[in-house]
C-alpha cells in the first residue's frame, strides 16, 4: 500500500492541532479523480475547520478545498482526463496532502502554460467574488460597494470583479494600517483601517450611503453594516470570521429602507447544486481571463508548515493568497 504525507486534525484548536502525518493514499472511487497535489490554496474557512469544525462532518479532518497539480488516478467510469493532465479542483476537504481526492464535477483541466502555483488560488476565491457581486450582490454599473477583509484573497478580487461591471465607487476595510497600501493598489478608492469606516462611509458618501456590502466578519460588522447601507442597498454575508454570535433581524430593520440582507456559502452551493457552482466557476474564470484579474500570492509554504500560515491568517497579518507547496509542478 501506498503512503502520503498529509496534515491532519484529530481535535478541533489551535494551529498546533494540525500536524503531519503518513496515510494510506486515497484511491478514486466511481466518479472521482486522484490529483497529485502541486499546490494548495490557504482559506479563512480552513482555518475555521480547523478550529471549531466549521462545515466539517467528522474528525479525523485534513483541511483544504481548492488544490493544483496533476491527474494520477481515474476512478471507474471517468472520462475527459488523462493521467498526467495538469487540473486544479474545489473539494469539501483533503487539500492539504500530496494525494487529493476529487468528484469529477469539481476537477477543471487547465490551459497548457498555467503557472499550477496561481491555479491553485483560483477556485475557492474567484467564483466566491463573483458570485458575491453577480449572483447575490447583483451590482449594477455606477453603484457602490462597500468590501470588509479588503486585501485578504476575496477582497482582492471582488474589487477587480466591482470595477469590471462598472462600480461607481469601491470602498474597502482592513484590520490594520499596513494593508492599506496594498488595498489600494488592488484598486479601491479609499480604504478605512478597523471602526473607521463607521463614520468613513457616511462622509465618503454624503449620507447616502453604500449600495452593496459583502461581509465575511459577522457578528457586530454585520449589524453596523444594516445604517450604512443606502435605499435598496444589500449587505451579502458570507461568513463569521469574527466568531461572534449570530446576529437576527427581522422585517422591521428592513422595511422603511427597502433594504435586504442575503447570504453566500460556496461550499454548501457545491455539495447542493454542483452544476450551478460549476457554472458560476467558469463564468468567474472567463471573466478573470478578460479583466485581467490578479491574486497576488504573498507567501508560500511547504506542507508540513501548514499550521504558520494558519497563524498568519489568524492574526490577521496578511494580505492576497497563501499557498502551500507540496510538490514541484
């Protein structure tokens, strides 16, 4: 039997609850490719998984939901790919290990010259931004957005996605001073550092208020984001970085402003409607090809230091994508 390094969780905590470990390799299964792991994508939601088991269904858990590398297995009754192929894939879980395993509907072949390093970054951010402004957001040319974790992977492209359907303007939050040169650079207008954007967005926008917000924080961000809003504006929530008690409204927080609060899970759209996230993903891809967007990668690590850039991402100290390197594309 073959073996593999992976990191795994045995016990939700911190960073330090994931370590290596050598594992029998996965064999695909009817429907299901075995992908020889190049790189893998760094996620908040792997973070979380590992921390209290967010939209985890069992322990033992090896995180990591999108991967890059090349096809090594087929299971029965799979087509359309070679041995070889070089593919990335979105997976429920098992990134993080030099063998993935994949459902065919999640698995994309990539054009030949794909830098496997960015292609490992694409499918959990870029169909998660476009969905955010397109699907859910439905931003209208010459409306504003307002993008909380501004110049983490997300924020990175929703702003790219905003300016490509014609946002009037894109105002950003990060959590620290030092992001804010990068924020801007990734083409907000203006960027608030913490609470700023409280009384940031008001002047910025003569009391109107914003059109669209997308929000992974939660909690009391999301609740602050409800008075900043403009007429028919909508908040898209889609996520609880901050950990902090779900926040209820009801139709009277709504009503006088004809205003809406609408929610995004991209895992839950894949394991319910696998087509639709499909074709959001290629949709995002395309669109990505011809506005140029960019997902800057700002470190790299190798596999077994998995748990330092969950660290980094915990304390919010970075920007762009983080990626793991777990084999030589």
């Amino acid at each position: 039997m073959r073996t593999m390094v992976t990191m795994v969780v045995e016990q939700y905590g911190g960073p330090e609850a994931m370590v290596a470990a050598e594992r029998p390799e996965p064999e695909p299964a009817a429907g299901q490719i075995a992908i020889q792991v190049a790189y893998a994508g760094v996620n908040y939601a792997d973070v979380m998984a590992r921390r209290d088991g967010y939209q985890v269904s069992a322990l033992p858990l090896v995180p990591g939901l999108e991967v890059s590398g090349t096809v090594r297995a087929l299971g029965p009754g799979v087509g359309g790919f070679q041995v070889g192929q070089e593919v990335a894939a979105f997976i429920p879980s098992g990134g993080y290990a030099e063998v993935a395993l994949a459902d065919l509907h999640c698995v994309y072949a990539l054009p030949d010259g794909t830098d496997l390093r960015e292609a490992a970054t694409w499918l959990a951010v870029l169909p998660s931004a476009y969905a955010l402004i397109h699907e859910v957001g439905r931003l209208a040319a010459d409306e504003s957005v307002l993008i909380h974790s501004a110049a983490g992977g997300v924020g990175s492209a929703a702003v790219q996605f905003a300016r490509a359907a014609g946002a009037a303007a894109v105002y950003g939050v990060v959590s620290s001073g030092e992001k804010v040169a990068y924020a801007l650079k990734a083409g907000y207008d203006r960027v608030f550092v913490g609470e700023e954007y409280k009384a940031g967005i008001p002047e910025a926008t003569a009391g109107r208020g914003v059109d669209l917000i997308l929000d992974p924080v939660g909690g009391d961000t999301l609740r602050a984001n409800l008075g900043l809003l403009a007429r028919f504006g909508r908040v898209v929530s889609y996520g609880n970085a901050g950990a902090q008690e779900l926040w209820q409204l009801g139709p009277g927080d709504l009503y006088p402003r004809s205003q809406g609060v609408f929610g995004f899970s991209l895992r839950t759209l894949g394991r319910e409607d696998p087509a639709r996230l499909r074709r959001i993903t290629e949709q995002a891809l395309q669109l990505a090809a011809k506005a140029g967007v960019k997902l800057p990668i700002t470190a790299e690590f190798p596999l077994t230091e998995a748990a330092e850039a969950h660290r980094l991402l915990e304390a919010r100290s970075t920007t762009g994508k983080l990626v793991l390197r777990i084999a030589e594309g």
